[in-house]
C-alpha cells in the first residue's frame, strides 16, 4: 500500500479494530488517547510537522473526517496553516458571539469611541454632547440587546423630550438612528432602523417645524449694536474680550475661544481658521479691522500658552463664559429699568422676547450687512464662511474675496463703534 493511498479505513474496520492508531490515508489518522478515540490529520507545513484535530469519533464519522482533511489539503496547497486558520476563525466565531449580544450602551460607547479616535469630531464638544445624549436621555436603551431595539423602544426616550425639548430630542433620535445603522452594517441588527424619520417616525410625531417657531439664535437688533458694543468694551475680563472680538470677525465662539497666536498675522491684518476649528471642515480666512487688530495688540500674551483669550487657568475659555457676559449685561440693563439685551422677534413659552445669544451676533452682522451697507450679499456669506452660489458656481470660484472682505470688516466695526442714538429703531 502506498503512502498516498487514501480512504484505507472503513466503518466496519474502525469498529473492529482497537489499535491505539488507525491510518486512513493522506496524513488522516484514528488514535486512542485515554477512553477516547480521536481524529487528527499529520502534515507539514513550512517545513515542520504538525498536528491538527479534527474531532472525537463520537460525533465526527468515518465521512466527515475525510471532508474536513480535504478542506485542510486544500488550504495547505493554498499556503494556508489550517491550524492557524481554525484558530482564526475561532476567535472571529468567539468575537461574533460575543457582539450578537451587545446591548445598545456599548456599542453606542464604542461607536463613539471609534469616532474619537478617527478624528471625526473637531473638537471635545460634540464629543461630550454624543456622550450626554446617548447616556443619559437614551439610558433605558442602553441595557437593550441591540438587535432587539424597536420603534416602541426609539419612542419611548423621544416623546418625553419633543415639543418640550426639541432641539435635543432631534438630536437623539438622529445620534439614535445612527448607532443603529452602524449595527446593521456590521451584521447585528437586521430590518428597517426604527428611529428613521422619513417614512417612519414622521408619521407618529409631528413634524418638527409644527412645534417651533424657528431654529435661529436670538440676535440682537443691529441698530442696537453700537449700544452693546460702548457697554461691553467697558467691562474687564478675557471673556469680554473674546466676546468683542467674535462680534468685530462675526466669527462662532469656538472659533474665537480655541484661536492661536501663530494663526494671526498682525501685520497682514488676517487671521486663518484651520480646517479642522471651521464647521465645514475648511480653512477661512479672517479680514481683521484695524479696531479687531487694537484689541488683539492689547491682549497680554502669556509664556507657555498660544490661546489668544485664554481662561483663568490657561485653559480654552468655555462657551458658557461669553454667554454669561451678555447674560450679566443684560440683566445690568434690567435692572436699571431698561429694555436690556433682546430679541424682540423671537419669544420664550411666557410670550417674553429671548436674550440674545453670542451666536445671534452673526445674525446681527448679516442683517447690518443686507439692510444698510452697501455690499454685496456674497461678500456677507463669505464673510460668515457660509457657501456661496450653487456647487457649479463653487466649482469654478477660485478666490474668497479676502481684500474686498477688508472694507466690510472696517465699516461694520466702525458701524459698532459709533456713538448710539438715544431710541433707534429698526
């Protein structure tokens, strides 16, 4: 008998025989270990000898063995280990296992993780705000096996926020739906995703426009802006500061809070936003005026620390700091028996007029810009970093208007510092 010769054994033979090793052929062999009777298959790979089990005879037959010794064959002539690779897809198996009963808290945690790590976010407020939605106003999903969140479940952490809190509930039902997609790409869930919107949700909540008057910040009036500008350039602290200059770019907080020194060229008068600070995730550049220029040649600069405005302990000023400054002049101005600083077109749930936002400024500048300055509505956008035309427009723009942008940023910041008439209206 050859040493290729295979199929050597019958089932027959094996139940007669007792031998401590049985050859079958091809490298595949019966052996008795202890009360057992097992199947291996002996081969050699990269040059040593090695073993592979294939299964105890009692719930492995005569058939199978010789199956899964041809399925090893075929991976060795493909310079594949079959050791190795059992062991591989064991671990595959074990990690599978363990992800089909993932509940809906870790693997929110995780795809939040994944997001860090991969730079997604620009900065650690998004972060933070993934992580208080997904922990706290989606807790009773959390304990959940993922494959089993249903739209009862999505509905249930939804509805005590909609209408009260809309702006959040949105947010958690899309950072919900999100998740969930993710699962189902990863083989976890199967079915349509029960926090979808169109299609789903829409027809069991009202629509979002239905419940509020607008998704706009509250802006103060342009016409009362010098006003504000003459009250906040008498108040002391960096986060006045910061909040004049955010006002003087009409620039976002963060972008103001989280600026450098080396992204500011004084002598060029121009300040550039990296990509990864700007919403759009592209690099803008500022037209400083020279009123934004004073304030930052008066900024002191503190060794170790490249924030332009930095807090207390150097670290970034929080976006609460400029808020609080409007909140504190705004209730100086109260208290003192006047209107304070307001938006009278936006109200709160009591029918009174909303304070203005830090974020409402930029509103401020383009209502000044459209209504009473005489450039164009372009140079106001770009200004604002916001996209201009359509994409075949964009598409062939090359430049950003940055010298013509100088004039706008000169006369709105001589618009701030005029002197206030005593009654303005719009």
């Amino acid at each position: 008998m050859g040493k290729h010769t295979r199929n050597v054994l019958t089932v027959n033979a094996i139940k007669a025989n007792r031998k401590q090793k049985m050859r079958d052929g091809g490298g595949l062999w019966l052996v008795t270990k202890g009360g057992g009777r097992y199947w291996i298959l002996d081969y050699r790979f990269a040059g040593k000898r090695r073993e592979m089990g294939l299964g105890p005879l009692h719930s492995v037959g005569l058939a199978e063995a010789r199956q899964a010794a041809d399925d090893a064959r075929t991976l060795l002539r493909s310079g594949v280990d079959p050791v190795e690779h059992k062991h591989g897809n064991a671990i595959i198996e074990a990690a599978k296992a363990e992800t089909d009963v993932k509940n809906f808290g870790e693997y929110a945690d995780a795809y939040i993780d994944d997001a860090v790590n991969a730079g997604r976010w620009r900065g650690a407020k998004t972060e933070a705000g993934w992580r208080n939605t997904l922990t706290n106003h989606a807790a009773p999903l959390r304990p959940k096996a993922i494959r089993d969140i249903s739209v009862q479940d999505v509905l249930s952490v939804i509805r005590p926020l909609w209408g009260e809190k809309q702006e959040t509930a949105e947010k958690l039902r899309e950072r919900i739906e999100r998740v969930l997609d993710s699962a189902k790409v990863e083989g976890l869930r199967s079915g349509e995703n029960p926090a979808t919107w169109r299609g789903n949700l829409e027809h069991v909540l009202h629509k979002p426009d239905a419940l509020t008057n607008t998704n706009n910040h509250p802006a103060l009036p342009y016409s009362r802006a010098p006003g504000f500008m003459r009250k906040l350039r008498g108040i002391d602290g960096m986060g006045a500061r910061a909040l004049e200059f955010t006002i003087l770019t009409a620039t976002r907080s963060g972008e103001v809070r989280g600026a450098t020194w080396d992204e500011i060229d004084l002598d060029a008068a121009m300040w550039v936003i990296p990509a990864k600070k700007m919403k759009a995730g592209k690099a803008h550049r500022v037209a400083l005026s020279d009123a934004a220029i004073k304030l930052l040649k008066a900024t002191p600069r503190f060794e170790n620390n490249k924030l332009v405005f930095p807090a207390v302990r150097g670290r970034e000023l929080s976006d609460m700091t400029l808020a609080a400054v409007v909140k504190r002049m705004h209730a100086a101005e109260v208290k003192a028996g006047r209107e304070g600083w307001i938006d009278p077109k936006q109200l709160d749930d009591d029918g009174k007029p909303k304070v203005a936002t830090v974020h409402g400024f930029r509103s401020t500048f383009r209502d000044w810009a459209k209504e009473i300055s005489n450039h164009p509505r372009e140079l106001a956008e770009m200004a604002l970093a916001h996209a201009v035309g359509d994409a075949t427009e964009r598409a062939y723009s090359r430049g950003d208007g940055l010298e013509k942008r100088r004039k706008l940023a000169a006369d709105w910041a001589d618009y701030c510092a005029k002197t206030p008439q005593a009654k303005i209206t719009d």
